[in-house]
C-alpha cells in the first residue's frame, strides 16, 4: 500500500544545485544525513537504529534554453530523473518517489479539504475561448 510523502525523509536536489564540492549535513524526518558533494554524484551517510548506511546517489546536468543548468538526482533502483529522492522503509536506500511508494499526500486527502487549480478563473477563461473556438468551426463546417 502507498504511503504518504510527508512520512519519507526526503533528500531534495534543489539546495545542491550551486555546490559543485564539499559536504553539508540535512536533519529531514528524524534522521541525519551527512553529505560529501562531487560534480556528478553525491555520498549520503545516516544512522538508523546504531546501524550505518551508505549510498551514492548520481547527479544529472540538465541544460536550460537561455544557459546554465539544473542539478537533478537519478534514482538508483529505476534510473528516474528526479528533484527529490525518499528514504524507503525497506530497502534503507534513497529512491523516487514510485519506488518508494510514496504517491499519496496527507493534505489532499484530509476531510473537508479539496484541491483546486491555483488559477482556476485564469483556467475558465482559457477553457472558454477554446469552446468557442471550437463551436465556431463547427457552424462553419456544417
């Protein structure tokens, strides 16, 4: 069964974007991870329980239209491209999303609360140019 995001520590790409070397340490969900930053991949180190993990994680350049580029993460187990990786409960490795299982997030499904477009009048809008569009065509074809 699919667990919530929120429940994952999360290991995110964007704060590394600028660091090409070095090391930083990340508090997320209870657990510290310790990292040693290189070019094109990145060593992550935690304790879970008195036991010790290890991972390295690869790092994808992927170029903009205008210059410069976006630092992202390839996920281990099925060579995704992602900006957040998630601490599986079972294996004890840093994977995506879909292998982690982590697809459902608690603020959409608590009672009472509905998820909406964040422009949805700039949404009615559009969809109502494209009606009209469309009918247009259709007394004209006819």
């Amino acid at each position: 069964m699919a667990q919530y995001v929120e429940d994952f520590p999360q290991l995110r790409a964007g704060p590394l974007q600028s660091r090409r070397n070095g090391t930083d340490s990340v508090t997320t969900g209870g657990v510290r991870v310790g990292l040693r930053i290189w070019p094109n991949f990145v060593n992550a180190v935690w304790c879970i329980n008195g036991k010790r993990y290890a991972q390295a994680i690869k790092r994808v350049r992927l170029p903009y239209r205008g210059g410069g580029f976006a630092t992202r993460f390839e996920c281990p187990t099925c060579g995704k491209v992602t900006t957040v990786l998630f601490l599986a409960p079972g294996p004890g490795k840093f994977v995506c999303r879909d292998c982690a299982r982590a697809t459902r997030y608690r603020a959409w499904k608590e009672s009472g609360k509905v998820r909406q477009p964040k422009k949805a009048d700039n949404w009615l809008k559009w969809f109502s140019r494209q009606a009209t569009k469309i009918l247009a065509k259709g007394e004209r074809s006819e």
